[in-house]
C-alpha cells in the first residue's frame, strides 16, 4: 500500500501524471494502493524512448512509495525471442530500476484471458468472424461513414463456442477465423467497430510451447493482465488515447467499484537524427547496416552502454525533457550535453594521441624514465592522481604541429614553444623530412626548470598539448562514432527509404592510436575516460589485452549544432 500523503507535505513540482497518481492516493482509490507496471513486448531491443518509460513506471512509484511490476507483453510469439527478455531485464537494472518478485508475463494469464473470452461469448459479446482481415478492413468505415456489420455476426452463441475451441485445438489455418468483441459498428470511434479480441498463430511460444493456438490481441489483453495484477495506474504513451475507451469497455468486464486500473498518457521521446520504430530497427540489425542491437551507433539502451552513456546521464536527460501532452522532437544535442556534463564529472583523465607525430628530445638522456603525476579529474578532489612516464622520444598529435603556421596558432611550430601537459615546456630546433619530404619527426629540447615544482614551471606558452612515451606507449584502435542518420527527423522523409538516410561516417576506425600505459591497464568495459583535448572514451566489450578497442562515446564539443547554426 501506498504511504499515506498528507495536504499539506505534498511533493512540489510534479508533473501532470504525477499529480494525477497523487491526486487518486489523495481520494483513496483503489484502497489507497500504487501499482504501476512497464510492460515491455520481448520482440526487439529496448531503446532511448522505453527509457523514458521505465523512469516514469518506476519512477513514479518509488516518489510515491508504491510498487512497479516488469510484466512482458508476449502475445505473439513470432516476433518474440528469450533473448529480448534478458536484455531487457538487463537494462532496467542498469538503470538503476528493480522490479522485486514482481515479474510476469501477459502468457501469465492466457487461461483467465481465454475464459473471459468464453463468457463474453456465451453473453452475446464476441462472436467468430471468417473473413479475411482485408474484408475486415473493407468495412470498418471511416471516421465519419459507418461501417458494415459482419455477414457472422448473427452466429448463435453454440455455433461462436464451437468455432472459438476449434480455433484453439488448431482445426484451421492462420487467418482462416477471428474472434471478435460485438460493441458497435457505428461508434464515432472506429477502435469501437467490433475489435478484434483473438486471432489464430500456431508458431510455438516461449514460454507456453504448442498449448495454445490463439493468441489474444494487445487490446484486449492489457486491460485485463493490468487488472489480474492489480495495477491501479496504467500509464503509457499518446498513441494509446484512442484506445482507452476499449482499455475501459475491456476491464470493466471484471472491474467494479473498489478497484479498476486507469490508463494515462504522456508523450513520447522522439530524438533527432533517430529512428524509433522498433521494425526499422530490427532492419537494420537483420540487414547488417549495424553491428548488431548493441551497435553503439544505435539509439538502444545497450547501444547506448556500449558506447559509453551513462545511467546517469540519461535519467537526467529525461528529466530535463519531461512530461507533456503533446509531441515533440528532442534535439539528441540535449541528450548529448547530459552525457558530457556527467562524464566530465566522473570521467578520468588520460593521454591518448590519435595521428602519432614522433618527437624527439635531443637534450634529455636516453635511458632515463622519469615519472610525472597527473590529476585524474579536476572536478572530483577525491579522484587522486595517477603515474605518466616521460622519455626522451615521445609522440604528439601530427595535428599539433605545423611547419608554415598561421596567426594565432598556439601549437607546436619551428622555432616554438609549448608545454607538454603535466610535464616540460619543449621548443622545436628542427624538422625531419624523408626523401618525399613528409614530416617524419621532430627535434626538440626542454627546459627542465619548467616541470611542476621547479622553479620555472610558472613560466607561461599560449599551447599546452597533451602527449605519450614513445618508448612506454601501447597500441590501441578508436572506433569514432557519429549519428547514425544524416538528416534531422528522419521520419519526416516520407519519400525515401529510411535506409538512404544513413550517414555513410557515422563510424570510423583509427587503428595505431598510441595511449599511456595506465590506460591500458585500467580499460574495462564501461569505465569513463577522458582522452585529454580529444573527446570521452570507454573500452568496447571486444577489448582484451593485446588488442585494446576504444568507443569514443562523444566528443567534446558538439560540432553538429555548430554546423547546422552556420
């Protein structure tokens, strides 16, 4: 049971679902009792959208200390696989969301589900249609024209009971019959116009094998799963308005004055630059566009692990968006900063150089390995610092160097100074060409009053550029991803196939990338780095030692908005 909520100790700031669950505690329904439920179809991924749903099943019900049921929605076990239900689980538990004992399933109920169905036939309320579901189609009639009554639907209640178990001991093909609810053919809202309740599927399920051989429809079985479970708040996104008028007619066949669940409403997360529909989806990883449902280009909850997102992050996303009645498209550069202000929070700081130029420091020996401390995060005093060695040759992005610079240009060029982080101040004497006259090296010398502590190391250069060991380095390969679509609302693009949207550089892979020796040997799957003046990194699950593979989660700045702005 809920607890008790006085007036006058009411939570501020809630939104409109919220203060409708709060206003229903207030009034006492349902005995008082929260029990919200995030009911999931086990037929894909779930993705950045189901997010926004798990925080508001959960969510919801923790603010106001009820209880929130995982309950799978698998009515049709073509689409269904045991896979899907364990990522599932898997990432609402990342999350950071627990559904207890309370795990069910919509098969839970087939047995309660097939008897109501018996009793609405036996009352006049359902009957068995054989036309196809073209003819059906045909004449449901639009919203303004009525539509056509079923040549079946006069059948006596004997002859639908006969039919309806025939269905099931599986007597007839797939498509042959349907069992449909007998409400109105007339009703102004076409999801009235006798609803299909039961269709034949004879494909096995995952968890009931062979038993059954008709499977209820998602109208007709959400209502009565929420009510066998005891939900009181059925909250779900805006497409389901036009539904809840069967949601109602359906649960009332069961539900009375103590207690009936009640279905809300709130608008979907809709990202730019992304696809939601879970069948585009399933395209893409079916047609090896992607790398599978956990392609860290993808907008999957494991897509988005992969890379490098945090739980964290991504609930404050949602939060920031929050919840309306009325759709919108997120710019994914909202999604984008609450990643990279949580990672810059947490993230440690490392050196890795992308495009290794080899820079030679000709006044240092050659045999001498001198330690330098790096801070681990400047936003984080308890995050320590950690040990960097500094050698004679080291490497430094081709980038940071130009022979012929331009004014302003703050890096590293002939006759010029800067400081190597966390280290020396060096200056570049000389620049080595091969025979085709491509840089291959650089000479250089330091000022070894300039490291922290000496006497010079308040000495000021306008760059500062981060660097590794030559000698100590270790070879790693960077995956750098981007979105995976090159327009903004790709479901605006109604003339082209989705597909042709793709961005063709939403993934590109720099191998002999040369990272410091604690990275590699800190670099387990999911723990945030910061690849110092680069962007933020986490190792990819294919990462081993001898072969390190790095996800650049996102980079620093959003060079998106910038381009778009220009």
């Amino acid at each position: 049971m809920a607890e008790e909520i006085k007036e006058e100790n009411a939570p501020k700031g809630l939104n409109f679902v919220e203060q409708m669950v709060y206003d229903d505690l207030q009034a006492g329904k349902n005995g008082g009792r929260l029990n919200t439920r995030f009911p999931p179809e086990p037929n894909g991924y779930l993705h950045i959208g189901h997010a926004k749903a798990i925080c508001m099943d959960f969510g919801v019900a923790e603010k106001f200390g009820g209880t929130c049921n995982l309950r799978f929605d698998d009515t049709n076990p073509v689409k269904e696989d045991v896979e899907y239900v364990d990522s599932i689980r898997e990432d609402i538990h990342w999350l950071g969301f627990d559904w207890g004992d309370r795990e069910y399933y919509a098969s839970d109920y087939f047995p309660q589900l097939y008897d109501l169905a018996i009793r609405m036939i036996k009352e006049g309320k359902a009957y068995v249609d054989d036309q196809t579901s073209e003819e059906i189609a045909a004449q449901k009639g639009t919203p303004t024209t009525a539509g056509i009554e079923s040549p079946y639907r006069s059948r006596s209640v004997e002859e639908n009971l006969d039919l309806f178990e025939r269905m099931n001991a599986g007597e007839f093909d797939e498509g042959a019959r349907v069992l449909r609810a007998k409400i109105d053919m007339a009703s102004p809202n076409m999801h009235f116009r006798d609803p299909i309740m039961y269709r034949i599927i004879k494909h096995p399920h995952h968890r009931t094998g062979t038993k059954w051989k008709v499977y209820p429809m998602y109208d007709f079985a959400h209502g009565q799963s929420d009510y066998f479970e005891g939900v009181t708040h059925s909250i779900c996104t805006l497409e389901f308005v036009v539904h809840r008028p069967l949601y109602e007619y359906f649960v009332k066949e069961l539900a009375d004055d103590t207690y009936c669940p009640r279905q809300i409403e709130f608008n979907r997360l809709n990202l730019t630059y992304t696809v939601m529909s879970k069948r585009k989806l399933l395209q893409l990883v079916k047609e090896g566009l992607v790398a599978g449902w956990d392609d860290p280009r993808m907008p999957t909850i494991s897509g988005m692990r992969r890379r490098g997102f945090t739980p964290r992050s991504i609930r404050n996303f949602i939060d920031r968006i929050g919840y309306t009645k009325y759709e919108a498209l997120n710019s994914v550069s909202l999604l984008e900063h609450a990643v990279r202000e949580d990672l810059n929070a947490v993230a440690t700081r490392v050196m890795a150089v992308m495009n290794p130029l080899k820079v030679v420091i000709t006044n240092y020996p050659e045999d001498k390995v001198q330690m330098v401390e790096m801070e681990n995060n400047p936003e984080d005093s308890t995050a320590g610092t950690h040990q960097m060695p500094f050698t004679r040759e080291i490497y430094i992005e081709r980038d940071d160097f130009m022979e012929n610079p331009p004014k302003k240009f703050f890096r590293l060029a002939p006759g010029g100074e800067v400081r190597l982080k966390g280290a020396y101040i060096i200056k570049c004497e000389d620049v080595i060409k091969d025979a085709e006259g491509n840089i291959v090296e650089l000479h250089c010398t330091y000022d070894p009053d300039t490291l922290s502590g000496m006497p010079g190391s308040m000495r000021k250069v306008k760059g500062t550029l981060h660097w590794v060991s030559a000698d100590k380095a270790v070879d790693a390969t960077a995956r750098i991803y981007d979105r995976l679509f090159n327009v903004e609302n790709p479901a605006a693009e109604t003339d082209k196939d989705f597909r042709e949207l793709l961005n063709p550089d939403s993934l590109k892979v720099v191998e002999g990338i040369k990272v410091e020796p604690f990275l590699a040997e800190n670099a387990e799957p999911g723990r945030p780095f910061q690849f110092q003046r680069i962007g933020y990194f986490t190792a990819d699950k294919d990462s081993k030692p001898g072969l390190l593979i790095f996800n650049r989660t996102i980079a620093l700045k959003d060079s998106w908005e910038k381009t778009k702005d220009k």
